[in-house]
C-alpha cells in the first residue's frame, strides 16, 4: 500500500518535472528560434533522464 | 566523402560482427524473463470479461512459444503456427515442435521424448520428475513435482531478434555494397544513409568528441537500428514484444555499461576513484556513489526506461482494442468498436514515433555514457 501512495508521489513529481522542462524549452526557443535543434535534444535528454526515474519508482513500487 | 567511405567500411565490418554477437547472447538471456503472476485461460481462449482481458494483455505483454494469431471459440481450432523447441533437460537435450503442445499452457498436456516428459505451464517448459504421470500443483498454483529446464528454444522474441538481425544485414549489407560502385548509395541504402549520418552527427559526435567517436560507431548504430526495428515488429500484428522483455533490455545496457567501463580514460578513473581537488575524508564516500551510479544506476536506467515505455505502450494499445468488449454493454457493438478503433489507431500512430525516440534515446544516453568515460580533462 505504502509503495503504492510513494510510487505515486514519483510521478506526480515526474509529471510537475515534464511540464517545467516542455514549457521551458517551448519558452526558450521561442525566444531564440535559431537554437531549437540545441534547446530540443537537451530537452529529450533531462526528459528521458527523469522518465527513468518515474518508470523506476513504478516498476520498484509496484 | 572518402572520409566517409572509409568509416562506412569500418561500421560494416563491426555491424556484422556486433549483431552476431548480440543473436547469440540475447538467445541465451531470453529464457530468462517474464514473472510469475499470470494466469490459466479458459477453454476455448474466450475473452469477455474485464479479468479475461487483463489475463489476455499480460499473456501478449511475455514470450511465447509460437505465434498465435486467433482462436475460434465455436471450434476450438487455433490460428497460429510453432516455433522450435530447444531443452536442455536432465537427460540432455531434446528438441521438438511447440505445436505437440497442442496451445496447453496449463500442464495438461504432457509430451514424452526418449523417457522425458515435457508440459507447459505459463509459458515456461518444465519437466516432470522420474515417474509422475501428471503435474501436481499446491495452493498458490506452484508445480510440486516438475521443474523448470534450461530453455535455449527459438520463442517469439528469440525470432524477432533473428528477424532484425537478418533485416539489418540485408538492408546494410546493401547498403555498403553500393558504395562500391560510386558516392551515392542506391536502393534501400538511400533511406538507411541519412540515418546513419544523422547517427554520426547528431548523436555520437557531439557527445563522444571529433577524435574518438569513430571507435563507438558500430555499438552505436547497430544499437540505434536494432531498437528501431524490434519497437516497429512490435507494431506490427505478429505480436512481438521484444523490446518490452527485461532481459532484452538488461542485455543491452550491460553491452552500454561494459563498453564505457572498459574504454575509461585514465581521468575518468581518477575522477572516479580518487576525485582531485576535494577533501580527503570526502574522496571514500565519493568513490562509492560514483562506482554505483557507472555500475548500476546509469544501466538500470537505461534498461528500465526501454522496458516500461515499450510495455506500457503495448499495454495502452490493447487495452484501447479491448474498449470495443468491455463498453460494448454501455453504448452498443458499432460506437464501441469505432470508439476504440479510433483511439488506437491515434495511440498506435504516436507509438510509430516512440519507437524512433526510445531508439534515439538509448542511444543518445549511451554515447553520452561512453563520452563521459572517454573524456580527458586538461590539467591545470
């Protein structure tokens, strides 16, 4: 149950964390749209560092 | 250009010899996978309600032993056809077709072969003790007198993996042999060359360095395509799930965590083991985070994150196909079954794009591992 409600809490974080990194990106490149290759596979990159991290917590909390 | 000739021939050579090695340690490693919690099917495989269906996803989510397409229930006859196989039992080894199994995944069926007997149960092939006639089973479904055997059998995964191998070599084998007859590749080699530039440029050059991404090409990209095609076999209705097995998965990060381990710069070591420019006390402490995170955390990651997008994806599509039984009730058999047509069509079209991301990114994170342990610091 406990793992549960923590596995939970994870991705809720994950979730908060997604939207900080999508938003910032889409802000930046709006701001500089020459660097959007850049700004894009920095993105990828902390998004999938983080999905790691969710997807740990659920297969471990599961 | 020449430059480029001369690193494809390079790419050729170890591609080959990478994906002959991958075929043989994933075949050994895919015997290994799949967990315990899975449960008998009914009769005639008839799927209707919500506990059949989730019995039903989970079976496809695991390795079979051939491939199954459908069942009619007023028959009872199955669509499918078997794969080999290959047991390495107490008696030695034993081969036969999946179909004397008859679909029996529940230890009903018993085949005998020169004084062994085989059944199914879950999936997984187990032999019976010295003079059992049948599969005893106690209170949590566990056989009592039969046991699991070193399974070495050609199963779905194990054939989708020959069939990457095989489509890898024909496609690159093709690929490389048109650069011998001038700059520009023909055939397929027009579609597999910008990807295997834009491998080169935007993955491994910026993150391993100019001077020594070349060495890494071949893991890189036979890791790239490899992904790429398993993750597009499992779109199709075969049926593969083979990026979605842990043990396929662990393999290839072990392959990743080796190859940056073992190609370490000597700083690398230092800042590992001994990180300059900290105090003492702090340099033990250091060491160990470090270690475990080159060791465990960063191939688990990688392992993982392929895993569960893959699975989950799986487990969305037919979870989606299955909206056309369970809301059938709900809102009649035309909305339910275009409802849920149209959903997984939409998510099925996303997942065409994840295959190539997940691809992209084992790849990225794994170059970017390998940069790390190649990079060499200036020393002031």
């Amino acid at each position: 149950m406990y793992n549960l409600i923590g596995a939970g809490l994870i991705v809720i974080g994950g979730g908060i964390g997604l939207g900080q990194i999508g938003g910032k990106a889409m802000e930046s490149i709006a701001r500089q749209p020459e660097a959007a290759g850049k700004i894009q596979t920095a993105m990828i990159i902390i998004g999938a560092l983080l999905e790691g991290l969710a997807f740990g917590a659920l297969i471990l909390g599961k | 250009m020449l430059l480029f000739r001369k690193e494809i021939m390079i790419a050729k050579q170890s591609i080959k010899f990478l994906v002959v090695l991958f075929t043989l340690t994933t075949t050994l490693t895919a015997f290994a996978n799949g967990g315990d919690h899975e449960n008998q099917h009914t009769k005639g495989n008839q799927v209707d309600s919500p506990d059949e269906i989730r019995e039903y996803i989970s079976h496809h989510l695991k390795d079979s032993h051939d491939f199954h397409f459908y069942s009619d229930n007023a028959t009872g006859r199955h669509f499918s056809f078997p794969l080999p196989v290959i047991v390495w039992t107490s008696e030695g080894l034993r081969t036969f077709m999946s179909s004397e199994f008859h679909h029996d995944d529940a230890g009903h069926v018993i085949v005998e072969k020169d004084g062994v007997k085989l059944t199914k149960i879950h999936s997984k092939i187990h032999e019976l003790e010295a003079g059992a006639h049948q599969v005893k089973f106690d209170e949590y479904h566990h056989a009592v007198n039969a046991h699991r055997v070193l399974d070495f059998s050609i199963t779905k995964s194990v054939f989708g993996m020959l069939l990457a191998g095989l489509l890898m070599l024909l496609g690159f084998g093709a690929l490389a042999r048109s650069y011998k007859k001038g700059h520009v590749p023909t055939g397929i080699g027009r579609f597999l060359e910008p990807l295997v530039i834009y491998v080169r440029d935007e993955i491994a050059k910026p993150n391993i360095g100019e001077k020594k991404y070349r060495k890494f090409m071949g893991f890189l990209l036979t890791v790239f395509f490899f992904i790429w095609i398993l993750n597009l076999l499992g779109l199709t209705p075969l049926g593969f799930n083979v990026t979605g097995q842990i043990a396929v998965t662990a393999c290839l990060a072990i392959f990743t965590m080796l190859i940056y381990m073992f190609s370490g710069s000597k700083d690398f070591w230092a800042h590992t083991l001994w990180m300059p420019g900290v105090p003492y006390l702090l340099r033990i402490p250091l060491a160990i985070i470090e270690l475990v995170g080159f060791v465990l955390i960063k191939p688990f990651s990688l392992l993982v994150r392929l895993f569960a997008n893959m699975t989950a994806g799986h487990f969305v599509v037919m979870s989606l196909i299955a909206l056309m039984i369970t809301m059938k009730e709900a809102f009649g058999p035309v909305t339910s079954t275009g409802m849920s047509l149209v959903l997984a069509l939409f998510i099925s079209v996303i997942e065409i794009l994840v295959a190539f991301l997940q691809a992209f990114i084992f790849t990225m994170l794994s170059s970017l591992f390998i940069g790390m342990a190649v990079e060499e610091h200036d020393h002031h």
